[in-house]
C-alpha cells in the first residue's frame, strides 16, 4: 500500500479535508467553502486543486497517494454514482470518475456521509474492534450507517442505513422532511424532541423549567432531564422508546456487535444510551438483547476517517 490517501467530508457548507498516513493518522487536516452555485459545479475541482496544493506543500508526488475517499450528503451508489444531492445542488452523476478524471485517473472511492461516519466510527472510534456495527446519528435529522464485515451496507438506491426515515406512527399528521408522516426523526433527532417538546408544553399546564426558556434546545431538555424537571424528564423517555424501539428492529435483521449512537444530541452522555436500552432491551430479539451500545468517539472527524477507510482496506 502507498504511504499516503485523503479522506474528504462534502458537507453543505463546508468540505472537511484530510491528508492522511496510510496507518490513519493525519497528516493534516483543514477546510474549504462549499461553492454551491452553479448546482456545486466548482465543488469536485475545488477539491481536486487543494489536494493538489497540499501535495505541493508537503513535498508529497500523486505517485504516493493510494486514493481519494469522498463522503457525499446523499445517496450513493457502489459505483460512485450520486443519485442525486439537494444540499450541494448536484443531479445525478458519477462522482469517482468525475474526482479521478480531475487528478490523473487517481483512485477514488465514494459512499454517503452517514455511511461513511458509520465506517469511520467502526474503524478508529465508538466500534473500534467491530466489524458489524450500526451508528445512529442524532443531529438536526436522524442519520445512520450499517457496517457489515467491515463495509457499508449502501444498498441498491444508495440508501441503506436510512434508519431516521423508518415509520414509528403511522397516525403522526405532520410531514417529516422527507415527505412521509411519523418517521423516527420527527421524535429522536434535536429537531424531534424540541417539536414534542412544544406539543407537550402546549397540551398540559404542569410546571417545568421549559417554560421559563425563550428558545428550547435539545441540551437544555437533557440537562433539565438529568435536573429532574419531569417534563423534560418525559421527553427524553419518549425519545428513548422511539430509538430503542426503532433500534430493536434493525437488530432483528442487522444483528450488529455494536450499536454506536452519535451526532450533537449524544452529547447528554450515558443518560440517553442508558434510556435507549431500557426501551431496547424489551423490545429486542432474545439473542440481540445484549447488543452493546456506545457513543461515537470521532466527532466531526469521523467522516474524513470513513472516507479515508474506503481506500485504505
Ligand atoms: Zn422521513
């Protein structure tokens, strides 16, 4: 294996750069714009020119370069085509062999964002010592990514490990993002629990510390939770059912070592992994009801070391 690959995070405004030894360790690590117009189409040569500045700086030939991992905010298919990306602007189009025709047919490797943190967490972070492993990320949405022997699960549409879009209420009359009603991240991402968070402040008069606040967020919730406020205290008990009922399904047919949960609401720490299993538990399959589960280690690098993971195997 050549001493050296880029591990790149394509997000909606900023594209996440990695220079890497082939061991995992960074060489160095930076950020550019994410150029939108145009439907995004500066963003794969923006890249391609500041790997290739960053070469020249560290004195490094493409000829040591093993290969270029893209984790793009959409689905994408094994063959590296994007079906598709609302957040950069971009149709449908094969994102491996556009990068590699801008870098002299360099190898390049392409997966969905989630699936790739999902990789990166099970390579170097919360699943290290894994090689099945499902990661749910619980930030503005739910995200999630499947790891089965080590590689991403993408699926035939580009969209395995869509765990936040799984139905949980089919009587739910509001529209999730993605135009169905009641599915998991209407409940369980940051967005989820401030939403149930008004419902219930607005159906019932108890007092909380919640109605005191100008602006709820899903910290404030968990921190009032761990307060004892029993509203919010509630709320995250509801968010626990949904993922850990949710969770109990995918085990079913995924039956992973290890489920690693991530993004900005698994900042809470051990309460919300220990109100996930309680819900889990009972709902699970006996033989996957010990499932461990762990938080995410890597943070917002843990799509640039997915990414990397690609061309490193
Ligand atoms: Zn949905």
């Amino acid at each position: 294996m050549k001493p050296y690959a880029f591990g790149i995070d394509i997000g909606g405004t900023t594209v996440k750069c990695g220079f890497f030894n082939n061991d995992g360790t960074f060489v160095e690590k930076w950020e550019i714009p994410t150029r939108k117009e145009n439907k995004g189409e500066r963003i794969l040569p923006d890249i391609a020119d500041s790997i290739r500045e960053k070469l020249a700086k560290h004195g490094v030939s493409m000829d040591d370069v093993e290969g270029i991992g893209v984790g793009v905010p959409g689905p994408v298919l094994d063959d590296g085509v994007v079906n598709g990306c609302v957040n950069l602007g971009w149709g449908v189009f094969n994102v491996k062999e556009t990068l590699s025709g801008l870098l002299g047919g360099i190898r390049v490797s392409a997966g969905n964002d989630a699936n790739v943190a999902a990789l990166g967490e099970q390579w170097l972070g919360g699943g290290k010592g894994f090689s099945n492993v499902v990661m749910v990320t619980l930030g503005t949405g739910v995200g999630g990514g499947i790891i089965v022997g080590g590689r991403i699960l993408a699926g035939a549409h580009g969209a395995g490990g869509e765990i936040g879009h799984i139905l949980m209420n089919e009587n739910e009359t509001e529209c999730c993002g993605c135009g169905k009603k009641g599915c998991l991240e209407q409940y369980a991402s940051a967005t989820g629990i401030v939403r149930m968070a008004k419902i219930t402040l607005s159906d019932n008069e108890k007092p909380s510390k919640l109605r005191s606040l100008a602006e709820v967020t899903s910290k404030d919730i968990f921190d009032l939770a761990k307060a004892g406020d029993e509203t919010a205290v509630e709320l995250v008990e509801k968010l626990g059912k949904m993922l850990g009922t949710a969770l109990a399904h995918i085990t079913c047919v995924v039956d992973p070592d290890v489920i690693v949960v991530g993004g900005g609401v698994s900042k809470a720490g051990q309460i919300l992994i220990d109100t996930i299993q309680k819900y889990y538990v009972p709902a699970a399959f006996h033989a996957c009801r010990a499932t461990q589960f762990k938080l995410a280690e890597l943070g917002n690098d843990a799509g640039m070391y997915g990414a990397v993971r690609m061309v490193l195997y």
